[in-house]
C-alpha cells in the first residue's frame, strides 16, 4: 500500500483492511499512547486504552463522518474518552476499597447488635428498593454501584448506546430519590 492519507486509510479499514489499521497505527500510536499516558499516568493501562481505542476505531470505522473532521481528531477523542473512563473506573473502585476498609475497621470499637440491626434494617431498604425498580434500570446502577464499573462500560457490558445506558441509570436514581425522600435529609441541608 503506497502512502495514503489518513482519510483513504480510515475508508479502507472499514472494508477490515488490516493492513490500513497497521499503517494508522504506525502513523498514530505514539501520539494516541503519549494522550493515554498523560492522563493516566500508567504504562499498561495506557497501552491496554491504546489498543482499545484501536479496536475501536476498528468496529466503528464505516461510522467516521468526513465532515466532522480530521481523522486523527476522532482518533484522540476516542482516546481521550477511553482514557477518562478508565481514570474514573480506578477512582471509584478506590473509593470502594477505601469505603469498605473503613466500614471494616469503624471507629475501632465492636459493633453493638443495635449497631447491626440499623445496618441490616438499611440494607434491607435498599435492596428492597433496588428490587423494586424495572431490570433495564436496577442492572446499571448494580454495575456501577456495586462493580465499579463506569456509564462507557456498562454500556459496552450490556451491549446498549451509551445514551440509552445514562438515561435509565438517571430514571432508577429519581425513582430511588422518591423512595427514600426525606431519608438522606431535605435539600441543601448538608454542610461541607
């Protein structure tokens, strides 16, 4: 393949030419992993977002629109975005662990079998309204609430647009909010 400019590669591996995907690659990684790396700060998730970024672009090449752009442009969007939902898929399984240590080790004392009643009594609660909510909406929220996982990777779990994924995360929160109304405190009332 003689040179060809970004464009006629990305056409090219829309009909799976690999060896357009290898040339954009070759063209491209090292500007793509520098991204990843700065955000990140990791080598192997930096590498493990470049290489899906490229997968990516990849599947979705036929979905490139000439109009909106430069090919490369598209490229550092993907990933970008991919590189944000890992940094925020690490961010919140730390404040998981770190929430979990801290429920493991309290205030240092044991807890109370009153202590154990009121937690047993909330999860109950919770899980009875979780329970309650359609399974396109309870599915979601269990995946980012209890895996960790970020909106762009239920999305891609579940098989679903990213849109249609955020938009019943925010239906089951409204009708969670509704249940436990006056539960968590009125509006505005807590303080820094």
């Amino acid at each position: 393949m003689e040179a060809m400019d970004d464009r006629a590669l990305l056409r090219a591996v829309a009909t799976h030419d690999k060896e357009a995907l290898r040339q954009l690659y070759t063209r491209h990684s090292g500007v793509l992993f520098a991204l990843a790396f700065k955000i990140l700060s990791d080598r192997a998730e930096a590498e493990d977002v470049l290489q899906d970024a490229f997968i990516q672009i990849w599947k979705t090449a036929a979905s490139y629109d000439d109009g909106r752009g430069k090919p490369l442009g598209w490229f550092i969007m993907l990933t970008r975005s991919r590189a944000i939902d890992r940094l925020r898929s690490r961010n919140t399984r730390a404040r998981l662990s770190e929430s979990v240590a801290n429920d493991v080790s309290g205030s240092g004392r044991a807890a109370t079998p009153a202590d154990e009643a009121v937690a047993s009594e909330a999860q109950r609660g919770v899980r009875s309204a979780l329970n309650a909510l359609p399974v396109e909406q309870r599915t979601p929220i269990e995946m980012a609430y209890f895996g960790g996982l970020t909106q762009f990777e239920i999305a891609q779990k579940l098989s679903q647009p990213l849109g249609t994924v955020k938009t019943r995360m925010r239906a089951g929160m409204m009708r969670l909010r509704e249940q436990f109304g006056g539960a968590a405190g009125g509006k505005g009332e807590h303080t820094p």
